[in-house]
C-alpha cells in the first residue's frame, strides 16, 4: 500500500491517539523520508511534493491528508467535470455527503475544527496548511464550478452561522450542513451594491408583535443559491451605512424565487438571481447582534480571498501541467512543440510565475497558522488581498499561454483542450468575486501602511 508518498513499511499503526477514529491513523516514521507524490510531470505539483525536496510546513499528516484527497477527487470529480460543465449543474449533495464520509468536509469551514458537531477523525490537529491541501487537491478538477458547487457556498455561508449564531441557531444548521444534509449559501451582493457592502438595500422590517423579520430584496451572483436549502443574507435592519447591516440565516420557503445565472464561468456552480418577497424569518434566526452583521462579514472576508488565492493558483499549475503534457506530444515541423524555443520559453514564464504564486500563498498560510482570528483579520487583510490579486493574475497568464500553446484545441469544448478552454472562461470568476482587482490592490496599499504605523 502506498499512502501519500509512503509505502506500508514506512508507517507505523497508532492506535493510542487522543479523539475518536473509525479507522487506524498511520503516522510516519521519522527515519524515512516521503517519496514523490503524483505523475512526476515537471512542475506539476508544488514542490514538497517532489522526492528529496523539503518544506517547513509539512508533517506526516499533511501526507496522508493529501493522498486521501487527491483519491476523492480522481474518483468522485475527474471523470465528469466536463459533463456536469455542459449540463451547468454538480450533483451537489451526493458529492457533500461523499465528502463528508471520507472526513475531511469540515475542512472547508476554516479553523478551529468543529469538533463539537463533526469530530475529527484523522487522530492529529487539522491546521491551514491541510485546508490549503484539501483546496489545492481539489482545483486539480480545472473546474471552478465543481469547486464553488462543491465549497464554495459552504466556505463562505457557514462560517457565519457557526462563529457569530447562538447556540440553538448553530445546533439546527451546522449539523446537516456538514454532514451533506443540507446546502447553505451566502447572499451579499446585490444588483447595486458588490464590493460596496456598506450600501446595500436588502431590508428586514421587524413585524408589530416583534416575532419576526420580513424580508424584501434582490441578490445577485449568488454561489449555490439555485439549490440552497440556508440563505446567510445581509439585511438592512437600521439606517443608512455600515452601521444599519445585519445577517440574518432565510430558510428556503415562500417568497424565496431563485433564478439560475447564464455566466461566462463557473456554469456548474448554480450562480443564482435570488429574489425576497415578503419573507418571513424568525428573529431567532438574526445571526450575531442586530446591526452588527457588516463587521462579521468583513471577518469573513480574509478566509474566502485566500481560499480563491489558493485555487486560482492551482488553476494556473493545471494551466502549465497541461501544456507540458500536450507540447510533450503534439508534434509541428517535424518535432515536438516542446522542441521548439519559444514553447519552452512559454513554459519556463508560466513555471517562474506558478513557483513564486504559490510560495506566497504559502507564506500567508503560515502567518495564518501563527495568528489568532482577530490578529489574522487586522494584519493579513492587506496581504490577503494583494495575494489574490497576484494569484488571478497568474492564472490569467498561464490560461493565455496555455491556449497558445494548445492552440485550436483549445478553442473547444471537450477533447485535449477541454481543462484548458473551461478555465479561461473561468479567469475572470476569481479576478472580480471576492474583490476585484483594483480594490483588493488599493486594499493591499491602504491596510499594509496603516499596519506598518503601528
């Protein structure tokens, strides 16, 4: 048996490990070291992943973890990304509940693990660096629809409800939601309000015996809305600003319209136009303090950049992989393109670029591994934001240079080209959502000199 790198002898069985296991954790012994993991193509995985090559941010766990995700997604994702592309739609909820199976679903959430509604099962602490693993692993799909389908509603929609809802709230969602049971999203943007949260005109009006809220509004671009069972929605619940915002948990029911979104990307994610019309909403289900929902959305912030950060830059690897992979057999003039200067030359600009992107991401895990959330959310907003920006503009890079070099096939949908034709489409679905370029490099500026005043 080989796992994540190791062969049998390599590992020992430890049994005696605090938390509860189902099945027996293996953990390395410290006199052997990992072999290569993967196909071995030449910059086709990050480079701890390479024989003989170090990292300081990797144990034995991470290992595993690795080889238990790359497993999933080559089973339950590969073979029917293309098909699920061209029917705009991910089986979403067999895919949850499969995830949740193999254990590392509450992954997604963020840190710390929720050990109180999804124990952990692999035997040792689950910092960032697994759930930079687990997104890395899973963009290797070259679908970002998958992947929205699949995390992205979940990443953003729920960190809400468990960090900020009261306990009732958090001991009727968060359950299901992890165990695949039922699908959560987040409505922020609106028609009229995108980056601009502090101006949104969603509104929840108390009625006269104060049991409920009513909601009225429009949301656009809504990450998995079309099969959501939890909306985590801003409201206005006060005046005009910041200071008027709330989040309140909608359950799917009457008077909630969803309306699937003809995009340029991401088709499978069910990007939704979702409409409130007189929604009725216990005011047991506001999430946090009235009018206190703008600073926890801004705390949410961090986390979804950097998980856009993380697979924009596997996307762009996916990018080079592939190109490495066609130039290797495609053959013009007699030779292969490979052979060819300038296709080399194409290959080493995606390289360099792939290599630093994902050293910096990297280097933001780690001072998120060393920060607490509020020291993370103060210090690494500016960093966050400036890596996203560095990691779209990498995959935007290597998209055109890969569709250069694969030329015509990757003009069409399906066949050699199809991972490459997919993520161009899907360049600018990581440039805009999350904050856009322009403002995440404004951010970066802004927040970094406030910092360094400090």
């Amino acid at each position: 048996m080989d796992v994540g790198g190791l062969k049998e002898s390599q590992w020992t069985s430890l049994s005696d490990r605090s938390g509860p296991t189902e099945t027996p954790v293996m953990v390395m012994d410290a006199n052997f070291e990992p072999e290569s993991f993967g196909d071995k193509t030449a910059f086709g995985d990050p480079y701890w992943y390479r024989e003989s090559f170090k990292s300081p941010y990797y144990n034995q766990s991470h290992h595993v973890f690795r080889a238990k995700v790359r497993e999933y997604v080559e089973k339950e994702i590969m073979p029917f990304c293309h098909e699920w592309d061209e029917k705009k739609a991910v089986p979403v909820r067999d895919l949850l509940q499969k995830a949740a199976a193999t254990g590392w679903l509450p992954a997604i959430l963020g840190q710390p693990w929720p050990q109180e509604y999804a124990p952990n099962t692999f035997g040792h602490d689950i910092d960032y660096f697994h759930e930079l693993i687990l997104h890395d692993e899973l963009s290797r799909c070259a679908s970002g629809g998958v992947l929205w389908g699949l995390a992205g509603g979940m990443g953003i929609g729920l960190p809400p409800v468990y960090k900020f809802a009261d306990k009732a709230l958090k001991d009727k969602v968060v359950p299901d939601v992890l165990a695949g049971k039922k699908i959560i999203c987040l409505a922020i943007t609106e028609p009229y309000a995108g980056s601009d949260v502090a101006n949104l005109r969603c509104t929840a009006e108390k009625t006269p015996c104060g049991q409920f809220y009513v909601v009225n509004g429009e949301k656009k671009w809504i990450t998995n809305g079309v099969f959501a069972d939890y909306f985590t929605v801003a409201v206005r619940t006060g005046g005009k600003g910041m200071n008027g915002v709330s989040l309140l948990l909608v359950e799917r029911s009457e008077g909630v319209e969803t309306k699937q979104m003809d995009c340029m990307g991401v088709w499978s994610s069910g990007t939704t136009y979702v409409t409130f019309t007189d929604v009725k909403v216990p005011v047991s289900n506001l999430i946090g303090q009235e009018n206190a929902g703008f600073q926890y959305i801004m705390l949410n912030f961090n986390h979804e950049r950097w998980c856009l950060a993380a697979q924009a830059s596997r996307f762009a690897r996916v990018c080079l992989e592939e190109s490495i992979k066609y130039a290797s057999k495609r053959r013009t003039f007699g030779k292969k393109l490979v052979d060819h200067q300038v296709i080399r030359w194409k290959i080493a600009e995606m390289a360099r670029q792939c290599e630093a992107c994902h050293a910096l991401v990297e280097q933001v895990t780690y001072q998120m591994n060393s920060m607490g959330p509020e020291e993370s959310m103060m210090r690494l907003g500016g960093d966050t934001a400036l890596l996203k920006v560095q990691a779209t503009k990498t995959f935007e890079y290597c998209a055109r240079e890969a569709a250069q070099i694969f030329g015509g096939a990757s003009y069409v949908r399906g066949g050699q080209g199809e991972k490459i034709e997919r993520l161009y489409r899907e360049v600018r679905a990581y440039a805009i959502p999350g904050g856009s370029e322009e403002i995440m490099l404004d951010l970066g500026v802004r927040q970094s000199m406030k910092m360094a005043k400090l």
